[in-house]
C-alpha cells in the first residue's frame, strides 16, 4: 500500500470536481482528482442547458440567485477555458424559446411569466405565431410562448474534455481508481483509500462525486450529503445538412405535465431530453422512456421523425432536499463539499469553482454562496444502502 499527499483531494472527476481542482491549483495548491474515468459522470448525459430563467420553479428564488451569478460568469468562464486548453465548448449564446401545446400548457407557462417577471428576469410573451415565425419547424398547434434570450448552452461532454486538459495543464494529478472510504484520523478527514488500497492523503479533502455522494463509506452520518440519484434518460438525433438549420434556438415545453426539451448543437446533434425519476441507482434506457421523450418531441415539432436517432442515455443527477447544491466545509473538519446540483450542474459549474476555490484557501464561503452551506439541512438521519452492490459501478 502506497500513500501519496496533496494540499487538496478531490473525490469525484466530473465537471464539479474537474472544476474544482482546476480553480484549487490555479490558486497555488497541490490538487489530485481521484475517479477511475474523469471527464465522465451526468455531464456525459446531460443536454448542457443554462437556463436560469426558463427552469425557474415557485420557491427556488434563493436558488436563482446563484444559477444567474454563474449565468453571468460564463462567458468570461468559457473564454478562459478554451485560452487554456484550446478546446471548443460547443458554448452557444443562442437563446431559448418555451412553447405551450394546450390551454393547460398556456396557464402553466402564463404563471412562470408572471413569476419571472417578478423576479426581475427578461423574458418575452409571444403569440403561437410568433413562436413560429422565429422557429418555423414548430408545430402548427403551439398556443403561445416565451422567448428567454438570456438562456444558453454548451456541450458538456466537450467542457469535461476541456477541464480535464485544463486540469493537467495546472498540473493536477489523476489518481484513476474508485475511492472506496474516506479515512478519518482524529475527527478530521485525511484523506481516501481507493478499491486497490492505495492510500491518499491529502490537507483537504471535497466530496464532489455526483448522485454517489451521500454513500461514501466512511464518512460520518452526521455530515454524509443528504443527495440522491435522480435518472435522466436523454436522446441524441443528428440533423442531417440538407435539413439545417432545423431549429436556431433551445425549444422547450411542457406537455401534459413533463418537461421536454430539444437542444440544437452547431455540430448537427440534435439532444432530446429528459425524463425524471425517482429509481435508485437505476441507468437502464427503456422503452417507455424513449417513447414518451420521442412522443412529446414530436407533438413539439412533428419533423423530428425524419431525424437519425444516433444515441439513447440514462445518468444520474445528485438530487437534494431543496434541488440547489451543498458548497463549502461538511462540519468535519478538512472535508467539503460540492455536491447536490440537482438539475443545474452544468449551468452552477463556474461559480462553484470559485465558491469551492475561495472556501479551500480562507475557510469560509463567500458571501454569494452562504444559503448553500451544507450545514444548512442539519445532521440528517438517513439509512445508508445495505451494500455497496446496490451502488452504481
Ligand atoms: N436541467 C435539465 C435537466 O436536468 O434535465
């Protein structure tokens, strides 16, 4: 058994924990990333939307706070980035428009205007024929929608490429193997042994590991992240050249109570996503999910079926009691976290390296990220799974 230090460790090479280590080294420290596939993780499923304004829900306004704090951060965020590694983002500033099938939909859509306007956020009503105008592929029957042209994307899987090669580049170290437990020495977190009993040491350490986080053996229950997984299942289509550009913008709707949206790369890709469930650890793609992903999609914008289906996926968000992330230190001490982004990992990634940046140099949150301390839920009671076979590989 070999053991191998650093200033701060990182459980988890997704985005969150790429990001972190990324904004860790460049402020002088010695980060490691320990993950036995980094660059993997949600964000290889995820459609990559920054929507601050059209995923706005009743009683998430603190939470809006911080999803537009790293809304506005992303363009310097993204440029940096691609300085640093020379990697393309797929970083699209295109917009989104949420289109409504049914009175229902209008009613549903009439309140999230309302509340975005109470909220201060630019968003723009339109009439069904206005919709169409800016996005002729739509379906004759849209009622009406809202215009957002402050909500973006980006291609997630290319910012995991690039935070790894950004990671590297900083001089991070790759430790690629699970962590199996957290060692505690002294009521204070030192560090992880990984599943070949390598042991890493470290001066901090961040539990960034996605819907894993709340089952890391040897973290005490008393600061073990509430967090769970949450499936997306998510399809690709390719939009064939003959047939470009077949939408200009992010579409979204809700039909009959599910949430569907269509993201349109500048590469053809076309991401459908996505369903929403409550499973475990389940990652099966089924049929009833493509089918009703396909169906909504379709009732949205009838031409899709005209489109190659090049890819169906399931991953897993970190889900939270209150659906925004815990940042910053656990309640032990030299562990903290960055985890529980819910719906918004994509979208929360800048600030949360900052916030975690800022929080392994001072110790302390600032102030932009203090409603999203961890000690905010408490120590929670919670059953751990009876095995580590029912965790995901
Ligand atoms: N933010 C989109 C999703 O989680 O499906």
């Amino acid at each position: 058994m070999s053991s191998r230090t650093s200033d701060v460790l990182v459980i988890g090479g997704g985005i969150i924990g790429l990001v972190t280590a990324w904004r860790a080294a460049q402020r002088g420290l010695a980060a490691a990333v320990v993950d036995p596939e980094p660059g993997g993780g949600a964000a290889r499923v995820a459609a990559g939307m920054l929507a601050a304004v059209t995923e706005l829900h009743y009683g998430e306004e603190t939470l809006l706070a911080l999803n537009l704090e790293s809304a506005r951060r992303y363009p310097a965020f993204a440029a940096e980035l691609t300085e640093a590694t020379g990697h393309d983002l797929g970083y699209r500033r295109c917009g989104t428009l949420a289109v409504a099938l049914d009175a229902d939909d209008r009613a549903h859509l009439r309140d999230l205007h309302a509340l975005q306007q109470r909220s201060g956020l630019e968003s723009e009503w339109l009439a069904g024929r206005e919709c169409r105008r800016l996005e002729p592929m739509l379906a004759p029957g849209v009622r009406g929608g809202l215009r957002v042209d402050g909500d973006h994307q980006i291609d997630p899987r290319r910012l995991a490429a690039a935070l790894v090669a950004a990671c590297e580049r900083a001089g991070v170290v790759f430790h690629r193997s699970p962590a199996e437990r957290l060692d505690v020495v002294r009521d204070r977190a030192a560090g992880v042994t990984t599943a070949d009993g390598t042991g890493l040491r470290a001066g901090q350490v961040v539990l960034a590991a996605g819907s894993r986080s709340g089952c890391l053996a040897g973290v005490p229950d008393a600061v073990l992240p509430p967090v769970r997984p949450v499936k997306g299942q998510v399809l690709r289509l390719t939009v064939p050249r003959r047939y470009a550009p077949f939408l200009s913008r992010t579409v979204r709707a809700v039909v009959r109570g599910s949430h569907v949206y269509l993201v349109p790369r500048e590469n053809g890709e076309l991401v459908v996503g996505a369903t929403s469930e409550e499973l475990g650890w389940d990652t099966t793609v089924t049929a009833g999910g493509v089918y009703e992903l396909l169906r909504d999609a379709h009732e949205l914008m009838p031409g899709i079926t005209e489109l190659p289906l090049t890819e169906t996926c399931a991953g897993l968000r970190p889900g939270s009691p209150d659906n925004a992330p815990l940042l910053g230190p656990s309640g032990l001490d030299g562990l903290q976290l960055a985890t529980g982004h819910h719906r918004n990992g994509v979208l929360l990634t800048p600030v949360t390296g900052d916030v975690l940046a800022h929080a392994l140099v001072t110790g302390e949150l600032p102030e932009e990220a203090r409603p999203f301390t961890p000690l905010r839920f408490g120590p929670v009671p919670q059953a751990r799974p009876a095995s580590r076979m029912e965790q995901p590989a």
